[in-house]
C-alpha cells in the first residue's frame, strides 16, 4: 500500500506519459485555461513617454518663476490625443508673442517632441485643473489658446517614460499559469493577441451501485456524482456524467468498454464499488479490461479504498485512459478527489503543485463558527485535539478563520466520518494531517487548503 | 464628492430598487449559481440506522465472550445492500443450530430489524476483515453460511445512527449563498433536486477612445475591455464585450441607446472618458440620455474619475439599466471594477458583503516575491511605509504570503500607478486603507482581497 507521497509520484510519473496536446486560443477566451509556454514583453512599455494626466505638456524649466502674482504663459500650439503619432514641434518661444509653447495632451497620449537642438524639450505635463485658459487679445494674435501656469512644475512631473512599465523580455506569464484577469491584462499590454493553451481536460463520471439506479427497491438519492461534476466544473474542467451502472459486473465491463473505445476521456472516475463488499466490482471489472492498476488502497484518510488504473483502449494500440476508482462513501470521495485526483489533472496541465495556507490548529468550538472575527487567545494550546493514524495522511474537514490580528486559526470539527455530510458542509478548508504526526495538539500548526 | 462607504450605501439603495427575477435550475446546473432562498432538510439523515462498513449486522452483546479461543459463531441469514428495504427477522438463536443469526450487511445498507419482542436487536456491524466464513458442516446445515467472531463488539460500532447527520429543519443553503460543490453534495443528500437561483446578471461593456479603433492613426491595444470581460467571467456574470466606442459624442449616444433599448443588460460599462479631458465624452452622453447620474467622481484612489448612473429605456416606461463609467487608466479602471461594480452585483443578487483577510503589512522586498515560505521578523515594524491621502479610501495592489508561522504578511508595492500593469501583474490581493488612514507604518494590520 503506498504512502500519499508515493502516490503523489506514481500520478507524477503516469501524467508525464501522456501530456494532453495544446491549442491556440483569442486572448479573451484564455481565462482560467492553463498556458502551454512562457510570455514575454516583446517590447518595453510605454513605447513612448506619455501623459499620466489630461492637461498640457511643456518645458518644466521655464514654469521655474511661476506663482499667482507672476504667471506663466504658454501658447497651446496643439493637441495629442492617446494613439497619436508624437507631434515633433519647436520648443522655442513663439517669435510672435515671445512665450513658449505647451501641447493639449490626454491621459495615455504621446508627449510632444521638440525639434532637435532645441533646448527647451517637453518635459512635464501641468494638470487641467492647475491651469486658467486664456483666448488671445491684445499682443496675443486672436483666435490662438493660451494657459497661464501659476506654480513650478518638476522634470517630468505627470510624465510616464517609456520603457517605465514592463522591460523588453520581462515574463508576463510562466508556462503552467492559470490564466487570471490580470494576465489578461499584461499579455494585453504587451500586445498579445492569442495564447497556446493547454488542451481542456476531459473527464467522464460514473457512479455506482444498485441502490441509486431507477428501479431500485428503496431508491438512494446519488451524491457523488453532482458532487465530483460540481468539482470538476470548478476547476475548468470539461465533464461529462455518464450515469449509475448497476452492481452487474457485465454492465460495468461493456459501459467502461464503450467509453475507453471512443477515446473521449482523458479521465474516467467512478465513485463506489471499489472496497471488499460483496458488491464492489469495480476491481474485477478492471481485470476484465486489463487495466494496469497503479495502486489499490493507499495509506490516507478517507479515501484507503481508492484506486487508480490505466485502461488500454479495447482491441486497439490507442493511447490508455487514466482510471480512479473513488471511494463510495461522500466525503472519503471528496478528499480522493481533492488530494489524488486534483494533483494527477495539475501535473497532466503542467502546473505547480500548490501551497497550502498555514494555520494554527484550534479546538472546534460552536459559537465561533459563524464569527469570523474573533480573538487568538492561546487557552487550551497543547491540550491534545485528536490522534491521527501515524501511518496514513489524514486530511480533516475545518474551519478556516480569517482572524483579527492576522493569525490565521483552523479548528477541528471532531464530529466527521466519512460518510457525514453535514460536517464537511460547515467546513470551508481540509486540514492536511501528514504521515508520522499521531497526536495533534491544540497550537500546533497544520497546512491547510481553502474550500470555500 | 461621496466617500467610498457612500458610494456603498448608494449602491445598496440603488440595487435593492431592481432585484433580478429568479428561475429554478437542476441541482446538477446550479453550481456557482445564487441561492433565492434558504433550504432547509426536510427530513432527518441517514432516514434509517445504516452500516458504516462492509461486514454483518448482528448483536453485540452476543459476542461478549468471544476471543480467537473461543470464536463465537454466527448463522448468515441473509444480505443487505445500500437501498434494499430494511429486513426484519428474528434476532433469536436458529433452533436448529443455536446459533445467533447475522445479516451480510454493506456499507450504507439499512440494519435489519429484529421482529418487535426479541431481546436481541441487530447492534452492531462487525468488518468483514475482522471474520472467518465458514460453510456448514457437522451440525450445521451445510449450504448455510456461518462466520466466526473472535473480539467482542461494543454496541453501535459501525453503526450509522438514524438522524445522525442531519436533522429535520437543519440549514443546508442560506439565502444569497453561492452555491459550491459541497452545498451540491448536501442539497443531494437531503433530497433536492432543483434550486431556485437569482437570474443570471447580464452586463455589456464597452471600451472608448479612438486611439483603440481599428483605424486609428497610430493603433493602441484595448487593455480594459479584455480585462473586465475576464473578470465578470471569473465572478460567473453573463458578460457581451460591445466593442470600441469613438470619441464622437453622437456615435456614443446612438450606441447606448440602442443598447439600452434592447433592454438586454442589467448592467453597461464603460471605460474611460469619464474624467474632464477634451475627449472625456461619457458625461455628455449620459446627459443627452437623461440619465439620473448617482455619484460622479468617489472619494478613492485610484479611480476617483468614475461615475455610477441610472439610464431610462428611451421613449419608453421600461427599466432603468445601471451605468458604469470606468476610469480609463487600466489599474484605476480594476479598483472600480473590484470595489464597486463588484459590491453592486453582490447586493443585486442579495449576496452578503465579503470580509476580508487581516494581514501585517510589509515593506515590498523583491526576493520574498517568490518566495511564500519566509520568516515572519518584526524588524522594520514601525517605519513609515506610505503616506495616504486622509480624506480618500485607497486600493493598492500587494503581495500576499502564506506564512510558516500561521501568520499573513502581505508586503505594499511602492512602485505603482494607475497606469503602470506590470507591479498589478506582480500583485495577488488589494489592500485596502481606509479613508481616516494616512500614515501607514510596517506592522500595521491592513484588509486584505485576494485576488489570486
């Protein structure tokens, strides 16, 4: 019987034999899909300086004098609009009127250029509301704007400098990333118009037993097959139920048979019938199909019964089908799911493993349950929570606390089985109990993954 | 100017005048969909005593005595699967071989019942592992099967109460719940088989400015309308990108208005041009719309340009729909989105508002970005980190850790903007400071919105 970890390297090396193809997939479809390659800038950003304010750029340097008594006038000589081509303009005074000239510029918009060899570049941008827009009369020909500048403006105050934001050759994305919003935002900035995707994961669904199929004699409500459905929809997984087959070691033979013949599946998973009872034929089935079983039973909590197999395809050499045969009971089922086969999908995608949240492990106490925002006192630490099987890894329903003081607490509900589901329902985290630890101690600290 | 907890309450007021109609899903599609109402179990679980594991029902009492040298024997009467009707027989000894009677009995299989006067109720559930089966011979009727138990049971062991998970009347789904995968599995469990959800939210977002249309002079990548799309997809909202909006006041009337005339959205964004640059054309439109405009500019940073207002069917009694206009800049446009159309479709749907995680700021260190493992010092704790506008709620993007000692740090990027995507990409949550705050010094304890 192999340890968790074990298992963890006997689904590592299984997935590495089959890597699913990949697919190239518009920027606006690839949330939450699995990116095949790493994403660089190709470019630095901004490509050019740009305004950070809607206002007007000009020559830092000659605002030096400004103030209400003593303003300063420039002449708006033109204006830029974000997407426009920089204007390259004299930043001399105007021969004229003797002032200097400042562009109209929107957030986002190129700065102007000055005519090389001038000394007064465009520099800085003076904010729309810091300034008084005067219409020429007098000395100033008419029909030109002007603005009055009434306090220094710093070298490039308002001013984003090209290349200030991503690097050429900065990574945007690493290969294996779930794509997020804000991947889509960078790989948009940076001019990405498609990305290569891993190939969604297709898993099929079965669950077992006589008692859930129609015309049983007292019928049994099927749990976990919307359950494992809604898990696998959750995690962007394409999923297909497929049904309950009957306790009928012939039925169960030819549906597997037909599923592995039309190669849909990249998984297939059954719930149930995998355990010593009479009616768990689920191993036998596989030795009808010559399935290579990976492992049969494994050292956790719940979940000991559980199984994971490869079916070649039938009468064919096509590619074999990942096989996990869950445990029956709801909650043995859920953390097979979360903790096998979960793993075996993130290493078939290419993605890391995940880090688990560390928490303080707490006694399950009722009227903190609904309060989230409740006080770290260490009362109780070290009394002892519970004793875990020391050979096994023993994942735990809990429940997580954001806490007040940024200490994070799980406590332990103690009233869990397997087969309860009202527990697992208050829960909103497992907490993971490693091989070799046996007794666990109010305080101690345990790794913990969200559930909620 | 309203402040940010304003602009909440204005939002709140404004949700609650269009509540969106609900419809009925099956279980099986209900999966991130919005509870309209509370379910409640409408029977005890498990409805009969049931088995915990695959073995016999029998007596405990009567193995008091039994030792492997001096097995007690059973007589196998009969089998019971998961579903099958509870058997009720005679708990007494056979007369013919005086031995007690068992049942096969699998896991999640009612326990039999003893006929009503027998002193010998079916009790307990010994593991088949845990029994030698023997075959009649000698004195017992061959054919028959027998098994030999060598350790007394205690009463109820692997015996699943009736009643012992859930109790008649138990909350199973609150109003307003996201439903997840573990309320599917106890909705399943307690016999439901359609929910009735609130309706899914319909939203279409438009980008503006001409330098992001097809023909622009010097062409820009849309960043915000990929960005959104991705987001209101994540949060599972129904969402159209409507395409690029000219800075041509006519062509972003007629577009809204037909858009508003369809009455398809719950929801319109927009982003940009809601700030007082020249091409800032948004106000304008929604004036010539008649628009009743709630709140134009909020006192938050970024973001503070965006507006929120209500927009009639035009030429008609229809509903109004909600209008977002966004700020361009793409972080500040994020902010608003996070912090305020989010919170808008949560009230719409009768959500509850989130809370958040607590954690200890930091002073941003580049080689603790990687690295999610890291002690928790206090050196540096009481230096001034950041110095926030008082009078304004801010949002800054910042990097979040899961820390060894049970403890949260989350470390504030200092070198950030509203227009700078590569410290955004480098962030997993918001911090939020509230307005009042202004100093904020390593150490503080901050809220926190994960945003991985």
């Amino acid at each position: 019987m192999p340890s968790y970890n074990e298992a963890l390297d006997l689904l590592t090396t299984e997935a590495q034999l089959a890597p699913p193809t990949t697919e190239t997939v518009p920027l606006c479809d690839a949330l939450n899909r699995i990116s095949k390659c790493e994403y660089r800038s190709p470019f630095s950003t901004p490509k050019h300086d740009t305004s950070a304010m809607d206002g007007y750029a000009l020559n830092a340097a000659a605002t030096r004098t400004a103030s209400p008594s003593t303003p300063i006038v420039f002449h708006v000589a033109g204006t830029m609009a974000a997407g426009d081509a920089a204007m390259v303009i004299s930043g001399e005074p105007d021969s004229d009127a003797s002032v200097y000239p400042c562009v109209e510029i929107m957030t986002g918009a190129c700065f102007p250029e000055a005519i090389e060899g001038d000394q007064r570049p465009f520099d800085a941008c003076v904010k729309l509301e810091d300034v008084d827009v005067l219409v020429g009369r007098g000395e100033r020909p008419s029909g030109n704007r002007y603005i009055q500048v009434v306090k220094p403006l710093d070298a490039n105050q308002n001013r984003r400098l090209a290349g200030g934001d991503f690097s050429e050759g900065d990574i945007v994305v690493e290969a294996g990333t779930r794509i997020q919003p804000r991947h889509i935002m960078a790989l948009a900035a940076v001019g990405v118009k498609e990305v290569e995707v891993v190939r969604r994961i297709k898993v099929g669904v079965f669950s077992t037993g006589n008692e859930l199929s129609a015309d049983a004699r007292s019928r049994v409500q099927d749990i976990n097959g919307p359950y494992v459905t809604a898990c696998l929809r959750d995690w962007c997984i394409d999923v297909d139920f497929l049904g309950v087959l009957d306790d009928v070691a012939e039925t169960m033979v030819s549906e597997l048979e037909s599923r592995l013949r039309g190669n849909k599946y990249d998984i297939i998973i059954s719930t149930g019938g995998v355990s010593t009872g009479r009616f768990d034929l689920i191993p036998a089935a596989l030795e009808d199909l010559f399935a290579r079983v990976v492992f049969h039973k494994i050292a956790i909590r719940p979940g000991h019964p559980g199984l994971f197999a490869k079916l070649p395809m039938p009468d064919a050499n096509g590619p074999e089908t990942a096989f996990f045969g869950m445990p029956g009971n709801p909650v043995a089922s859920a953390a097979f799911l979360r903790f096998l086969v979960l793993p075996y999908v993130q290493r078939l995608q290419g993605q890391s493993p995940e880090s688990a949240f560390k928490a303080t492990i707490r006694r399950y106490h009722n009227d903190l349950e609904t309060n989230g925002a409740i006080k770290h006192d260490t009362n109780g630490f070290g009394s002892l929570l519970s004793t875990c099987p020391v050979d096994k890894d023993v994942f735990r329903p809990g429940v997580f606390h954001r806490h007040e003081a940024s200490k994070l607490d799980v406590m332990l509900i103690n009233d869990h089985g397997p087969g309860k589901i009202k527990p697992f329902l208050g829960s909103n985290c497992w907490i993971h109990i490693p091989q070799g630890k046996s007794d666990l101690y109010e305080g101690d600290i345990v790794d913990v993954f969200l559930n909620e």
